[in-house]
C-alpha cells in the first residue's frame, strides 16, 4: 500500500488513456489539492479533445491548472513549463501534477539545462529537413539522451547545436539543482498491459468522435499550420487531412487509433527507463482503494 500524505506534492505519469486524470482526481477529491497539467499539449488552447483536456464536468470537481492557458500558435518550451508550474509549487494547495511527457518530469525533479533560445529563422531551416537529416548531425551523446522517434525532439538538439556550436548533452550536464527532487514528492507511474491500453485507445477515438473532435477539427483548418507546436497533437494532422478529403473516415481512424497506439508505446519505454525510483501502479489491475492509503 502506498500512502499519500495530503500536503505533499503528487506526481502521476504514465502513457495516453492510461487513467492518470480519474487517478489524480481521485486524490484531489479525497485529500485536497490542485490539478497542475504536465503534458507539453494540453497546454494549448484549440485543440481540447483530440488532446484529452479535462472536460468541464471534471474541471468542477476539483481545481486545474495549465490546461489550455497558451494560444494554439504559440511557441512553448520545457522551460516555459518549468516557470509556470513553480507558483503551484510555493502555493498554499498541494499541487498534484499529472502528465505523459516525461521531459517535463525529468525537468522539473532532475532539472533543466540554461540552454540560449534559438532564433526562428533556424527553426524554419529545421521544418524543411527530414528526421535523419537532423539525426545524422548530431553527436552520439546526445542522441544516446533523446528519443529519437521524436521529431520535436531531435529538432530541438539540432537547433541548440546549430545556435550555440555546442551540443544539447553539454548543456545538460550543467543543469542546475530541480525544482521538486523525486524525493519530496510521492511519484507514481501508471503501467498496463498493451492490450488493455490499445482497447482503450480505440473506444477512446470513438468517444472523441461522440463529443465532437470532427468540429474541433473544423473550428482549427482555417488556421492549420503544421509547424505549429500545437500541430503534434496525436490525430491533429489526420483530422485535418480528412477535412481535406486525403483521408476517408475509416483511414481516419486507423491512423488516429495507431498513431496513439505508438506514442503510448515511446512513452512506455521512456518512463521504464527513467522512471525506476517511482511507485509503479498496475492500472488494468488497480483497485485505488486497496493500493493507495488516503489520510485527510
């Protein structure tokens, strides 16, 4: 049994559809706290469902943060992230941070390298590469560090390289101290058996379809733009591809469906291999009340 003390901070990751929300609203109705989002998308305004934004229905039973706070055009960083969740680290309420990008975790209980903004022009001359053009200058440390499935992220490592002459894991290695060290919080890590998940994953797209993820889809066309960092959302550019008519309805969803299937997978790599230390939960077998103890 795992106890959660009520004023400690909560850290809940784990892949897409895996129950983090429910999970942290759980502790949030039991114990108290606030909400405070750590996925690098759901941070964007625009795209709500695709995104699996908490809907107003959760919004009301407990307080969030960081969700939908930054125009859908904007450009939005780790270290953006890291600024706008410490106030909910100094606050009054117990922050419960939940999220499946793990980079914002290892940020903020590992900390975060001072890395020099890249200008636009070298992220434009970044759009036009391919994933291996980009792989293929960087230094072997780096992409050691990275995941290299991971456009955003090999992009980035290339503009720090391109930017500052130096390497991304040269900057790393003079990160400063964290902001919450994985020892001042109680970290839990959703895990669930593939099957279990990818069946979620697919009555999840369904669900998306009933609460209306083809108008979302609509609302943003007049403005897509694929460089958008709000454009890697998982089923953004298929959506817009079948508002298009590239792609019928069923060839939507396939795509949708294992584009998720796959980002669940990279994900479950990265927290396997990062996240050790933390509590590991079996959510296809969790029975919260049995697993975690919840003093008020």
């Amino acid at each position: 049994m795992i106890t959660i003390p009520p004023h400690k901070p909560v850290l809940i990751a784990g892949p897409t559809a895996s129950g983090k929300s429910a999970l942290a609203l759980h502790i949030a109705r039991t114990q108290g706290g606030v909400i405070v989002n750590a996925d690098a998308l759901q941070v964007f305004d625009g795209w709500r469902i695709i995104t699996a934004r908490p809907d107003d229905a959760d919004l009301g039973l407990a307080d969030h943060a960081l969700y939908g706070h930054i125009p859908y055009d904007a450009d939005y960083s780790v270290g953006h992230w890291l600024r706008d969740v410490t106030p909910y680290l100094q606050g009054d309420a117990r922050p419960i941070i939940i999220g499946g990008t793990g980079l914002n975790f290892a940020a903020l209980t590992q900390g975060l390298a001072e890395i020099p903004a890249t200008p636009d022009t070298l992220r434009s001359q970044g759009n036009e590469l391919s994933l291996n053009d980009l792989l293929r200058e960087l230094d072997s440390k780096t992409s050691a560090r990275i995941d290299i499935q991971n456009r955003m992220r090999v992009q980035r490592a290339w503009e720090v390289l391109k930017a500052t002459g130096r390497p991304l894991a040269d900057w790393q290695d003079e990160t400063p101290p964290p902001l919450l060290p994985e020892s001042q919080a109680v970290c839990l890590n959703l895990n669930a058996d593939p099957a279990w998940l990818n069946d979620r994953i697919s009555r999840r797209f369904d669900q998306m379809i009933a609460q209306g993820v083809l108008d979302e889809a609509r609302a943003m066309l007049p403005t897509w733009d694929p460089t958008h960092a709000s454009s890697k959302a998982i089923g953004a550019p298929e959506l817009i591809a079948h508002l298009n008519g590239t792609l019928n309805t069923e060839q939507t969803r396939d795509a949708v469906i294992i584009g998720s299937r796959q980002y669940a997978k990279r994900q479950r790599t990265w927290f396997r291999s990062r996240h050790r230390n933390w509590h590991q939960l079996k959510v296809d077998q969790l029975d919260i009340s049995a697993t975690l103890d919840l003093p008020k």
